[in-house]
C-alpha cells in the first residue's frame, strides 16, 4: 500500500471549491493533472478519468464514485485491470475554515500488486497533486 496525500489551503468557500471540482467539463481547461473527466459526481456512477502526471502521457480508466458529498468530499476508485492488481481510491476533500477559505485535501490510498513497482509514477502522481492543488487554488480564487 501506498498514499499520496496534499493539501492546499485556498481563499474561496467550500461552494465555490466544490462548483469548480464537479465541473468536470471545464477540467481541460485549468487542470493540470485530471484532464478530463466523464460522468456525474453521483455515488455508484461511473466515470471515465484521464490523468497526466508530470512527465508522462495521459492515462484513461474506469472508475466508481464511493462518496459524492456537495462541499465536502468526492471519493472515486479506479482500477487496472483486475481487482488487486493496482486499485487507487482518490478522495477529494474540502473542509471550510475562518474568514471564507477553505483546506483541500487531495488524496490517493493506492493498492495492489503492482504498487511496489510502480514508485517512480507515485512520485510523479504527487507532483500531478500539487499542480493540480494549485490550479484549484488559482481558479477558485478569480472565481472563474
């Protein structure tokens, strides 16, 4: 097992955080790391991820949304393959705080098989994270 957990504090409430984290059309536009997300932010739906960490092509899988919970978490599991294999379940979480702003938290409990071997693409998975918490930041705060 490995995790990869960032957090980023960010001067926009939670709504707002979670308006731009569920816009899964406008990913394309400012996220670095998810670029593209298809489906609903609806516990039990499917959805289709593309990620690109740093440094490498993008990646598409099928995922299953575990918790959709409007300004607070949004949590999905993805898969390669089979079942225990490489599993990664990816929680987004916003926790509001003081004077408007808010903590995200962005984070990966990956499991499987393959994780040992796969600990150069973690690092770089991290670094997707934080490029990503950026962009939210930057986007959350302009409002757009």
């Amino acid at each position: 097992m490995k995790t990869v957990d960032t957090q980023i504090e960010i001067a926009a409430s939670a709504e707002r955080v979670w308006n731009v984290l569920t816009d899964f059309g406008a990913f394309p536009d400012w996220n670095p790391f998810i670029r593209r997300v298809d489906g609903s932010p609806i516990v039990g739906t499917r959805l289709e991820v593309t990620i690109q960490p740093p440094g490498h092509g993008p990646t598409s899988f099928k995922s299953t949304v575990l918790e959709a919970d409007a300004n607070h978490q949004l949590g999905w599991l993805g898969r390669l393959l089979l079942p225990g294999v490489f599993d990664g379940k990816h929680t987004l979480m916003i926790q509001a705080g003081a004077g408007g702003r808010t903590v995200f938290r962005q984070r990966e409990v990956f499991t499987g098989i393959l994780v040992p071997f796969l600990a150069g693409m973690l690092r770089d998975t991290e670094r997707g994270f934080l490029k990503m918490n950026e962009a939210l930041k930057q986007r959350a705060e302009a409002g757009g």
